[in-house]
C-alpha cells in the first residue's frame, strides 16, 4: 500500500500584536506576514511540493495559501474556520477574565457548552475532524501523494491532537504563523487506528540531535508492505 503526505500549515500573521481571540472575524494576513512567508521559503528551501491544496474560506488562509503555492488554486472547505470564540471575539483574556462563562470555557471542565453565540470545543474538534477524515479518504481514493491544508493555529493543534502519532495534548502542538506539520498517511495504520505519523515539521526546520523531535520517525512503517 502506498503511503501520501498531508502538511498542516498555519495562515500568515495577521497582526494580531495584543493577543486577541480572533477566530472566524475575516482579518487578512499583513504584508509583513507575507514577506515572513516569503522568508521561510527562502532560508529553509521551500515548502514541499504538493498535488492539491485545502484552504479554510478566510483571507489570511487564502492568502497565504496563494502565496505559498501560487500555481495551485485552493479547495476551500468551510470547515476548516478557526474557532468560533462568539461573545469572546476580539477581546483579550485580561477583558474576559471575570466573566464566569469565559472561566468555565477556559478551565475546560464542560466541553459541550458552547461560549455565549459561539461554539463549543465537542463542536468545532467534530466540525473539523469530519472534515479531515474526508481530505484523507478523498486523498487516499483518488491516489494523489501530498496534500497541503492552509488553516488556523486552533484548528492544527486540535487535529494535531486528535489524529497524530506520537501523541500529544493540543496545548504542545503550538505552531508559529507559516509553519506547521507534515503527517504521513499509511493506508494500514488509517484503516486500522485512524491516526497518522508526525514526522517533520513543515517547513522542514534543522532539528538538533537532543531534539525529541528527532525521535518522530521511528515508527516501523516498513512492517506495512508500499
């Protein structure tokens, strides 16, 4: 069985300097993000080329994903919006912290409460898992052998947690703008566990010897016949 490649890459900044839940308000990257973008590509030797590129429908994504792979016109999915912070949108957590729906919502003690006009975290891990799982079956269908998904830091660490190996708590999946994961896809371990092995980040970046990083690519994926 052969195996594909999907990169899970984080939209360009969009100048969100005060630390602000921006979820599914449509801010667009900054030029300053773009050029980021743009540096990336040329210290660390390009983002993988890919068949097919996702997108969520929002402009920093969009953009972002043109700016990387320029020659490819995204899928968008609807799907693939960050979170939906409702009351909690565009303010800070120091704004927020004595309201006891955002204590509740940020101690994570009931998980299928939506935040007041928003979304609740059972809500958007099933929103874009399903939506996942349908890129992975539709890429394993159709054969092609590296796909990017352009989306939001929530939305990576979230999928991050749900799907790859090793595992690991959301929290630890941060990933700054423009950088993400590449996640290999063997048809065995998906049909059988359905998760998918972490094993670089994306861009590939140096990783040291002391990394822990450097210990993703262990798993014995030659048991799985190619």
């Amino acid at each position: 069985m052969k195996t594909a490649q999907i990169h899970l890459i984080r939209h360009a900044a969009e100048g969100n300097e005060d630390g602000r839940y921006i979820g599914q308000t449509d801010l667009p990257a900054t030029d300053e993000g773009l050029r980021q973008i743009d540096d990336l590509k040329e210290e660390y030797g390009g983002y993988p080329d890919v068949e097919a590129v996702f997108s969520s429908p929002l402009k920093r994504c969009l953009q972002t994903a043109k700016r990387i792979y320029p020659d490819k016109a995204p899928i968008v999915m609807q799907e693939l919006a960050e979170y939906d912070f409702g009351e909690f949108e565009g303010k800070t957590a120091d704004e927020l912290k004595d309201l006891d729906t955002f204590k509740t919502w940020l101690a994570g003690t009931e998980p299928e409460t939506p935040v007041p006009f928003g979304e609740s975290q059972v809500d958007f891990n099933r929103r874009i898992c399903t939506a996942f799982g349908r890129i992975i079956q539709g890429i394993l269908q159709s054969g092609v052998r590296s796909a990017a998904v352009v989306t939001h830091g929530g939305v990576i660490m979230a999928l991050m947690a749900a799907f790859a190996i090793p595992e690991a708590p959301m929290h630890e999946w941060l990933t700054p703008n423009g950088c993400g994961y590449t996640l290999r896809i063997d048809p065995f371990l998906w049909s059988h566990t359905g998760k998918l092995e972490a094993i670089a980040e994306c861009p590939a970046l140096p990783i040291s010897e002391d990394d822990e990083r450097a210990l993703w690519d262990y798993y014995p994926s030659d048991l799985y016949e190619e």
